[in-house]
C-alpha cells in the first residue's frame, strides 16, 4: 500500500508559486506522485495566510486553492491535538507550529510529513520526516 504522506504548508506553497524555479518544479512533480496524502486546518490555515499575505492573492483565489485541497484528508486542531503537539515540541526541542504538523501526521497515522523545516530522515512520533527539497 502507499505511504499516507502530511504535507506541510511550504510543499504546497512552492507548489502553487509560478516564480518558485526548481523548489516549484520539485513540490509539483512530489504532490503529482502522490497517491495518498494528509493536511491538517492549520497546514489550510498557514496556505491561506502565504497566498494572501506572501503572494498578494485575493482572498478569494486563495479561498478557491485552499478549497482545492479540501479532497484530501484533513486532521481537526483540536486540544488533544494542541497538547499532544506541545508536549512534542518541548521533548524534541523544535518549534510548537512545527510540532504541530508532527503530531497531526502522527494522529492520521502517516507514513511521512513532506516539509522542509525539520531535519530530513528524523522520526518522531514513528513519523519520518523528508525534505523533498534535498538531494
């Protein structure tokens, strides 16, 4: 069976970014491959915010992208997830939105989280990060 792979918000960012070269080229050809894949609200959230705010986009083409990825499976913030994702952050020492991302993948029971801001071949919570922006 395929991996069930979260992805984080700078995946989809550089996915969506016409100007982004070889990152955007890279994210497209990953998302494309995928066959299984996770998001959390706060991974929504965050996309919103980088259209809106880093791209300039009206709110609502960046309402219609984020509504683009509401087909995949979406893990709720809730306080279980919260806790759960700070005590993660204070075990491993890495920032609580990135904990966040590693807990929401961890309770969707994923094989991977696709991000570039967490070291590449760490696993935490059984989770395996990867940097598809690396080698």
């Amino acid at each position: 069976m395929a991996p069930l792979t979260f992805l984080d918000t700078n995946l989809l960012a550089y996915a969506y970014d016409a100007d982004a070269g070889t990152k955007g080229e890279r994210a497209r050809e990953v998302l494309g491959s995928l066959v299984r894949a996770v998001v959390s609200t706060q991974v929504l959230l965050e996309f919103y915010a980088v259209l809106t705010r880093g791209f300039g986009l009206a709110p609502a083409t960046a309402l219609a992208a984020v509504d683009s990825l509401l087909g995949l499976e979406v893990v709720a913030t809730d306080a279980r997830l919260v806790r759960d994702g700070l005590h993660l952050s204070v075990e491993h020492g890495i920032s609580h939105w990135d904990a966040m991302i590693v807990a929401a993948a961890a309770s969707a029971g994923c094989d991977v989280v696709l991000t570039e801001d967490l070291s590449d071949g760490q696993v935490i919570e059984g989770v395996r990060i990867v940097n598809p922006f690396q080698g």
